[in-house]
C-alpha cells in the first residue's frame, strides 16, 4: 500500500510535536509544524474557497466592510417609508 503524499516511515521512534505522543520505527509519519508526526496532526491545505471565507469573515469581524456606510435612520416599529425624509 503506498505511502501519503509528503509521508515516510520513521527510521526511529520519536514524539510527535504536535500531540506530544510518542511514535515507533516503522510508524507513517509526515511533516507537522516543528518536526515530523503523526499525520493526523498535520495543518489541512484550505481551499480557494475556505481561504475567501476565512478572509471576507476577517473583514467583517475587523469592522472593516461597514465603515463606509452611514447609520441607519429608521426608527424602531415604524415601516422604512415613514422615517426618511421626503423627497
């Protein structure tokens, strides 16, 4: 059975630095954020799609999308016709 991709054996046994569990010689291990282990631990590549999701939620969450906008002016229980200025 082929490895993962980015994946190996480990030649010796070793703690991964993610989970700080120890693996065994032998054990398929991959590249995690400071060494190598367990493949389970290692960070999921995002998608195009994730990736604009993680940003545009960024924006909102910063303010950052809403401060060109003016306040609102509608009063509360009163319909949007009855609370802006005639024309």
């Amino acid at each position: 059975m082929p490895l993962p991709r980015g994946s190996l054996r480990a030649a010796y046994g070793g703690t991964c630095p993610a989970c700080f569990k120890d693996y065994a010689k032998g054990k398929v291990i991959t590249k995690v954020t400071e060494g190598w282990g367990h493949p389970s631990r290692a960070p999921r590549r995002l998608s195009a799609a994730e990736r604009e999701v993680a940003r545009n939620k960024a924006r909102i969450e910063s303010g950052e999308t809403f401060r060109g906008q003016k306040p609102s002016d509608w009063r509360r229980g009163a319909s949007p016709s009855s609370t802006r200025p005639a024309r």
